[in-house]
C-alpha cells in the first residue's frame, strides 16, 4: 500500500465528518483500531472522552459524547505528510461548548497508522488546557 492512497483514505474519512456522514466516516476504520482523542495518561472528568476506543462502536460512542458536550464549528485539517502507512494531518479546530456557551480554537495533530486501506491507529494529540479554559473562563 502506498502513502497516496493512505491520504486519500483519510481525507475521505475527513470529507464524511465534514458532511456529518458518521457512518461513513468510520467506515474508513478497521474493526480493530487503536483510536485515543487526546492521546494522554491522565484521566479527566471534565474530559470525559479521553479515554483509549478499540473499535468502530466505540469510535461511534466517542462523536456521541464529544457531541453532547460541544458543537463544532470548524474543523480544519490543514497539512498532510504521508510515509508508507502513516499519514500525519495537522489542523485546527473550533468548538462552543455546550454547558458554558464559550466558543474555544484549538490547533491538533493527528498521526494515523493503515494496513489494508483501513486506519488501524489514529493518535489525536490536543492541548487540553484550551477546553478547561473555555468551561471554567481561565
């Protein structure tokens, strides 16, 4: 498998959120995926999300609870570096969250792993600090 047809995968997977195509989008997934958003070791309440998914039902679950606690105004992937079967995006988004009506830009990177035109890792890493300013007005 090359490194083109790896960005196309996950540019499609982008397109489909991008048109609220959840199915779709996961679709893009294998079965088994190694999937965490933010990648961390530390466990938040406020954050309830950040927690290790293995599967596209639980991928399904993570939009849902993410879904519940903000709407999302813009997500902008920006950059795409490929290298055989990882693909590196690096974008930005913007949320409101729910609770506190405050909006939030957050700037990310995404490091995705493929086998087989499936992603089987994708390692969302976020500065967490911009979400509890936006619920607490730090």
């Amino acid at each position: 498998m090359n490194a083109q047809n790896n960005v196309k995968v996950v540019q499609q997977m982008f397109a489909a959120l991008g048109q609220g195509d959840l199915k779709a989008a996961l679709e893009s997934y294998a079965e088994n995926v190694d999937f965490r958003s933010p990648v961390t070791r530390t466990k938040s309440a406020e954050i309830s999300w950040s927690k290790p998914r293995h599967s596209r039902e639980e991928i399904a679950a993570f939009f849902k609870e993410l879904s519940e606690f903000v709407a999302i105004e813009r997500m902008e992937p920006m950059e795409i570096t490929a290298n055989e079967d990882r693909v590196v995006v690096e974008g930005r988004n913007r949320f409101n969250v729910r609770s506190s009506g405050r909006s939030f830009e957050h700037d990310w990177v995404m490091v995705f792993k493929l086998q087989k035109d499936k992603i089987v890792r994708n390692w969302h890493y976020y500065d967490t600090a911009d979400i509890l300013a936006a619920i607490h007005e730090l």
